[in-house]
C-alpha cells in the first residue's frame, strides 16, 4: 500500500470515536491503538498489519467469527515466528521456508470444530480432541501396532495402543554370598562387607563367629570416644548387665527400679584410701564419706565410733520423729492454726497423732526458728500424712524447709531423751532423762541427768556428774559431794555427813525407819534408832525370826586382815528361850567386860567400879568387894525390890551371908575353924575346928563334940560325945 494511502486510513481511524465520545484510535509509532478495541465485521485484508497486543481475540455472532488466511502461491520467505497460510491451504506456525522449525495443520486433522487457543505470545499451544492418526506414516513417530518388551530383570511391557509401564522385577534377596546377575524379573549384586574395617569406609558385617569391631560408634553423634550415644543406652535382658574392665566389674539389673553392683565390688572415688581421702560404697553394705548432709531421717541399729563424731546443737530421742515433705510456714499468732505434711513410716503409717506436741527447729539467715505445735487433725495419704495443728510457742512467720526434722514429744506425760550441748536442755553439757506435762518448751520434769548437774534437785551451780529420780526421791554422785540419796520425802539421806532416817517414836522395830537386811521381801533384820519419852534415846540391832519354828540370830564379830574371825558375840531367839553368847574361834579370847572399857582379866568381869566386880575365870567366881569396906554381895529380890535372899562377904570378914536380913545364915571361917550362925550368933551357932571338933552354941552355952573310943565290938566305929 502506498504511503499516501496508509496515511488516509490511518487519519479515518484516528477520527473514530469510543461510545463516551472521546477519541477511539491512538496513532503511535507502533501502530494504530484502540481505546475500545478494533470490531470488524466482515472481512480484514493487509499486506501487512503489525499487531501489537499481547492477544488477539476474534468475536463473531452464530460461529462467524475467524481469521482467513489466503494459500501462498508460494510459501513466503518470513524471519521469526509466523503464522501463515502454505501453499498448500495449512496453516504453518514458525519460520517459512524452513520444514525444520515449522508446524504444519491441516484440515483434515484441524475441523471447523477445532479450536486453536494461543493464550499468549510467548506460551504454548494446545488442542483438544485432537486426532493424531495421520502421523503414523510419519517415520519420527510410533504407530500403535508396535510393542515394546521387559528384558531380563524387568516387568510390564506389551502393545503400544496403550500406555505401558516398564518396572525393575522384584530383586532377589542380597547377602555376603549374592553374586551380581539377572534372571527372570529378578536381580541380584554382589556386596563388598567387613566385619573389621579399621579407619576405611565399609558396608559392616559380622565374622563367622558374628563378631563386628569398630575403631569408634557414635549414636546420634559424631564419636569422639569408642561409643558415643545421643539420648539413652537400654539393655534389655530378664538379668541385664553392664560391665566395664572385665566380666566380673560392673552394673546389674534383675529387678525394675533396682540397680545392683556386681558381685563383690564397690563403688569409689579415685585415689580413695580408707579413713584418709575419697568415698566408698561396697557391696556388702559399708559406706565410708568425708562428710554428709542427711536432710531427712538416718537410722542405724548399731553406731561404733572409730575415731571422732560430732553432731551440732541437741540430739533427742523422743516419742517419734518425721521430716517434712513440703515447705511449711507458721501462722503470725501463738495459737492459730496451720498445716505441714510429714513423711509416714515405711508401712506408711502415721508417725504423729492427735494431741502430740512437736518441735521445728532449723536455722535461717536471721537466726534460729524454734517452734512449738500441738497435732489437732491428720489425714494420712499413703507416704505422708498432712497434720493440722495449732502452733503453742515459739517462733511465727518462719519458714522451714522441705526434709527439716519434726520431733514428736508426745502428749503430756511423755518421757525423752536429750543430749545437749548448747543450752536447749539443761545447763551444758548435760545427758538428760525427762517427762513433760504439756508444755517441753520451758518446764520438763528431770528423771535423770549426766553430765552438768545445775537445775537438778539440790544443785544451783555447775556441779558434774550424774542425778537420778526427781522432786526428793533421787540419787546423785559428784566428786564434791561424793554419793546422795534422798528418799521418803527427803528423810532418807545419805550424803557425805553419814546415814539420816527417820526417827521411831516407839522402841519397836519399823523396817521403813531401819537399815535392814532383807531375802527377797522377808526382813531378816536392821539397825534402827528410837526417841521415846521412856526410854528415852537409843539404837537398836535388831533381828527377826523368819518363822515360829526358826532361830533369830544378832551376831557382832571381828576378823583380823586375814579375814578369820577372832570373836563373835551372838544373841540367839527361839520360839520359847533367848540366850547370848561369846565365843572365838581360837584359844586367843581372853573375856568379856562388864561396866568397864578395861580389856578383861579373865573370862568375865563384871564391875560396879575398878574394885568391886564380878570375875568369872578358870579358877571359878569371884566376887570382889570395893577397897572402901563395903561388903560384895549378891542379892535375890522380888519383882518389887524386896530382898529375900543375899550371899556376900559377912561382915567384912571371911565368909557368906545368905537369908534376909532379919535371918542370915552366916558361914565364916576363923583359924582352923568354920562357924555357922544366925542372927550374928546370938541364938545359936555351930563351929568345925581342925582338932576334930563340933562345938554348938545353945542358948549362949558353948557344947563341943569330941571323937568317942572305939565300940564294943571293936569295928573301930566313933560315937559323938558331948562334953560340957
């Protein structure tokens, strides 16, 4: 088209205008553009018309619409991509001229009722309901009547009318003996194994004997030592055991939750040297630790002490005791309510109960927190109890510390035990035995105490030693006031001033107010003293007949250094007869005294003062007058005093004197002779002499009886002839 042409067309498009009356064709550089787009009727010739959108999009009414193209004489020479009609009345897409970069339709292969879509320029072009058979006289493509097979080792395969799948057979079973091969639809490959690669790369498989080593394993890790696992180790056996050095060294496990040593080791610090460096647990069961901190209970049957063991503070043994399980807080007040949890027993019973008084004491970084509660409610869960409980005194607003120990003092009237050494029991150091009556924290009744002695009863110093009993039934001994008992409301005493009971009002035997000796319950004696108004003062050794039919024996004797006994006095008691007695068990007992502190002359001496006595010797009795003239005599009265008969020295001369006083028979002896007389021979008497002679007085008249002559009849017989 000419130029000029082209320039009129081009300015009749330009005076077009779009339905809002503006203009509807835009002259540029590239071409004509339409505001609305470009609508064409009938038909649209160019000898060439450059389009310019993206797209191209041909609107008809009933199927009208559509692009005719006009065969080419000759298939015209065009660079880059084109569509055009070919000679031949197809339609070519690509370069003409050219069969290598070109597609060629048809009609028969493109029908009017094929639609060609070409979404833009640079895409792709698809069809639908294609029909393809005219390609199969083409030589680049396969015709359906072909087929394909699966070689050896594969599966599928078959006609190509439809689409086929060529799958790899199901390969045999690979092991150390597989060799590389394929059979079937089956294949096989030899592998490459060592069961010890040492520091090459290698696939792993066990010797012979189903051993693998390995220079390094790791698990979840890079190795850095022989084995090395990320995350957890199970060894899963009826018995497992993990040994290390050597079988016999290691860990075992027969038992869920129960991890064991085995057989004959122990588990140990390095360098660990008995009762000098590290730690040890063996399998019998000992265990040795420099330290230890026990934050709940630490029970033993039997504690030996080897060298030194200290524990801080005051150690007591009490009714029970338990640790906390949980943090507990006291209530800000003496006497509210508050609530710990405690640890049960192993059987998971109880270890407190209602009405118990407990102590928790710990240190803090303010101080000591002492304090006292009383367990009112329990609720026993299966390994602890929660208590409730009022707290009674000491501490508030503390805080002690799950494993802190609770002790249990009971209720009141409970005993314990306490060894103190910094004043929470007792002045210190003390060994203390107590009850309590309901309030531990400031009184307790002491039963015993060893050790610092102050605050027992009769001690207001510190005096060491050891105190037994309460109030003043007790006993103690320290080295100042050696051994005290006090018992019967303290009038039992015995101390260092000697032996105090109390004092019998009568001079009857009591054995609560006497030493005495006793076989089991039977009193077989004692020593008591007396205050009476008559007989006033005394003291009494005193012994008691185990039956009516036994003897009753009060002994006092002596023994040398030898232990051999030199005398014995004995006073002896039956049912019906009393009887003392002196003996020795030698020839060495010279007597007894009487009256006198003097050591005897002879067996018995008797004395009223240093010269008148009564001596009892081997010779006989003597009695012996005082020097002063009074004549020695012994007495015979009634129960009233009244003498009846005497016998003594008759006036002061040689003789005897028997009968009352207004009768007396006297016997007196004279030279070579012996009188007899009463009344002083005033009525009478009667007078032996050496010549063989009875003179009798009679009536103040003098008889004597001389040796008559011989009788009759001469058998020498006497006859007594008085003479005037």
């Amino acid at each position: 088209m000419e130029p000029k042409v082209r320039a009129h067309i081009i300015q009749a498009f330009t005076a077009f205008k779009s339905a809002d009356g503006t203009s509807g064709v835009t002259n540029t550089t590239g071409g004509l553009l339409f505001k609305d787009g470009l609508y064409v009727g009938g038909n649209m010739s160019a000898e060439s018309t450059g389009i310019a959108p993206d797209s191209v999009t041909i609107n008809g009414t009933g199927g009208d619409g559509y692009v005719l193209f006009s065969a080419q004489s000759a298939n015209p020479v065009l660079g880059g991509a084109h569509i055009y009609a070919t000679s031949g009345g197809r339609i070519a897409f690509g370069h003409s001229g050219s069969t290598a970069y070109n597609i060629v339709l048809g009609n028969d292969l493109l029908t009017a009722e094929r639609t060609l879509n070409a979404p833009n320029k640079n895409g792709t072009i698809a069809t639908t309901g294609d029909n393809v058979s005219q390609f199969v006289n083409d030589a680049g493509y396969v015709v359906s009547s072909r087929t394909i097979s699966a070689g050896v080792g594969l599966a599928g395969g078959g006609s190509l009318a439809a689409d086929r799948t060529i799958s790899m057979g199901t390969p045999s079973e690979v092991n150390l003996s597989s060799v590389s091969g394929a059979t079937g639809t089956t294949h096989t490959h030899t592998i490459a194994t060592s069961s010890n690669p040492g520091a090459a790369a290698s696939i792993l498989a066990t010797d012979g004997s189903g051993f693998l080593r390995l220079n390094r394993l790791g698990i979840g890790a890079s190795p850095t030592q022989p084995l090395q696992v990320a995350g957890n180790i199970f060894v899963d056996a009826a018995t497992a055991n993990l040994y290390m050095k050597d079988t016999s060294t290691g860990l075992q496990s027969s038992t869920s939750g129960i991890l064991t040593l085995q057989t004959g080791n122990s588990l140990r610090s390095p360098a660990f040297t008995s009762g000098v460096n590290g730690w040890d647990i063996s399998a019998p069961g000992r265990a040795e630790f420099l330290d230890g901190i026990f934050r709940g209970e630490l029970r033993s049957s039997v504690f030996r002490v080897n060298e030194v063991t200290a524990t801080a503070g005051t150690f007591i043994v009490a009714k029970s005791a338990a640790v906390l399980t949980a943090d507990t807080t006291t209530p800000a007040t003496v006497g509210s309510s508050f609530n710990f949890t405690a640890k049960n027993s192993d059987g998971g019973v109880s270890l407190f109960a209602a009405g118990d008084l407990v102590q928790f004491k710990t240190e803090t970084p303010t101080g000591i927190a002492n304090s006292w509660a009383r367990v009112d409610f329990m609720n026993n869960t299966g390994a602890q109890t929660e208590y409730n409980a009022a707290l009674m005194h000491g501490s508030t607003n503390a805080t002690f510390k799950s494993g802190t120990g609770v002790v249990d003092y009971g209720p009141a009237g409970s005993a314990f035990i306490s060894l103190s050494a910094d004043g929470t029991i007792g002045s210190t150091p003390n060994l203390t035995m107590a009850t309590h009556s309901g309030t531990p924290w400031t009184s307790q009744t002491i039963l015993a105490r060893l050790g610092n002695l102050n605050g027992f009863p009769g001690y207001a110093t510190n005096v060491y030693g050891l105190g037994v009993g309460s109030g003043t039934e007790y006993f103690t001994i320290d080295p100042t006031n050696g051994l005290v008992i006090s018992a019967a409301g303290g009038s039992v005493k015995l101390d260092i001033s000697g032996l105090s009971l109390p004092v019998e009002t009568t001079d009857l035997f009591t054995p609560s107010k006497a030493v005495t000796w006793r076989s089991g319950a039977t009193v077989l004696g004692g020593i008591y003293a007396f205050a009476t108004t008559a007989p006033s003062n005394g003291t009494t050794m005193t012994s008691r007949m185990s039956s009516s039919s036994a003897i009753a024996f009060t002994r006092l004797e002596t023994e040398n250094e030898s232990g051999t006994r030199k005398a014995l006095l004995a006073l002896r008691t039956t049912s019906s007869n009393s009887w003392a007695s002196l003996s020795a068990a030698s020839a060495s007992l010279i007597g007894l005294t009487i009256g006198s502190g003097n050591q005897p002359e002879h067996m018995l001496d008797v004395h009223g003062d240093v010269s008148c006595r009564i001596t009892v010797n081997d010779q006989g009795y003597i009695l012996r007058g005082a020097t002063t003239g009074v004549s020695p005599v012994f007495k015979f009265a009634t129960s009233a005093g009244t003498v009846k008969s005497r016998v003594g020295i008759a006036g002061g001369t040689n003789g005897l004197v028997t009968g009352a006083a207004a009768s007396d028979l006297v016997i007196r002896s004279e030279a070579n002779a012996i009188w007899f007389t009463v009344d002083g021979g005033v009525s009478g008497a009667m007078k032996l002499t050496s010549a063989n002679q009875v003179q009798v007085r009679i009536g103040g008249v003098l008889k004597t009886i001389e040796e008559g002559a011989a009788d009759s009849g001469g058998a020498g017989k006497r006859m007594l002839v008085v003479v005037n």
